[in-house]
C-alpha cells in the first residue's frame, strides 16, 4: 500500500493512522463500557437502543445480546471486570465495533466470529449453549476462536506473551478459516 513513498512519508502516515487508531479505541470502549454494559448490566437498556447504537440488523443485535448475557455469567467472578474497572464484555463488543467501524468489515462470518471469540473461555457459556442459542454456525466460530492454553511449554511462552500474540492469532485464524469456513 506505501510502496511508491518515501520511508518518511511512510512512517509519518501509519503514526498518524496508529494514533487514530489509539483514540479510536479508546473512545468506543469507554463508550461501549459506560452506554452500554453498564446499562445493560443494570437492565436499563432495551434491544432497539442496542441495535440503534451498534446500527445493525435484529439478527447481530440477538447475538450482541448474547454476548452481553454471556458475560453476566463469567467462569470467574472475579473476572466480570478488566484491571480499568471496565466489564470484560467490552472487548468483544469494541472488537466488533473495530471490526465494522474502523476496518469496514461487512462479512457476517467474520463478525459473529468477532463477537463470540472469548465466550468459552471466559464465561461459563459452552459450545452448545451457544448453538443453542445462536445455531451452529456461531458455535462452530467460537470453537475456532477458542485457544487451547495459557501456557506453551514448547516454545516457553507465558500468558502474558502469549497474550501479546493474540491479536496476531486471531487475524490470521480468521484470515486461514481454521477449515471452519471460508469467508477470507
């Protein structure tokens, strides 16, 4: 994409572009924590402001709602919150909005797969609650999401490294599909 500028001119536009990424962030999570999962936690937001809010479809706002629901009940009490006092649901609701807002990413695959990556992991919600409730296809794409552990004794990665890895992974999970599908 930068090929045919100077390697100033390069590092001056992706700066410019990680900083409004940064700001971008950091805004809708906030947003997301304070007008939405507090609302919803507190049952004071109903599904068409939801859906107004994110503007999506009836289909993606159920899905949403899940999540929502997902996170109310996590494996660990203590992790309902993240280390900033923000509900956990945060990040799967901002990587969605990421995902749409920022990215223009329109494929419905690639955003249930967004929204549902951490629900096994995190809360006490199985693959089958999730086919359940959202069918198969949602299942199927948070099994894919789902990572296997927190330690890799091979390469002697701890959570934390593995933790700073998994933006990585999970772009080229959705990139490779897993064999799950085949939207990317």
């Amino acid at each position: 994409m930068y090929k045919d500028f100077s390697p100033e001119t390069r590092a001056l536009h992706i700066g410019a572009r990680a900083k409004d990424f940064v700001a971008f962030r950091k805004k809708s999570s906030s947003s997301i924590n304070d007008e939405i999962c507090e609302r919803f936690f507190n049952r004071n937001l109903s599904d068409y402001e939801l859906q107004a809010y994110f503007q999506t479809d009836l289909d993606t706002t159920k899905t949403i709602t899940f999540v929502l629901e997902s996170f109310a009940k996590p494996q660990n009490p203590s992790k309902a919150r993240r280390r900033d006092g923000s509900h956990t649901a945060v990040h799967s609701l901002q990587l969605f909005m990421t995902a749409c807002d920022y990215l223009e990413i329109s494929d419905p695959d690639v955003l249930t797969a967004v929204l549902v990556h951490d629900i096994i992991e995190d809360t006490n919600v199985s693959g089958q609650g999730i086919e359940d409730q959202l069918g198969e296809r949602a299942s199927q794409l948070a099994n894919l999401m789902t990572e296997e552990g927190v330690y890799d004794e091979r390469t002697g990665l701890d959570k934390a490294d593995l933790g700073r890895l998994s933006t990585v992974r999970f772009i080229k999970k959705l990139q490779s599909g897993g064999g799950c599908y085949s939207c990317c």
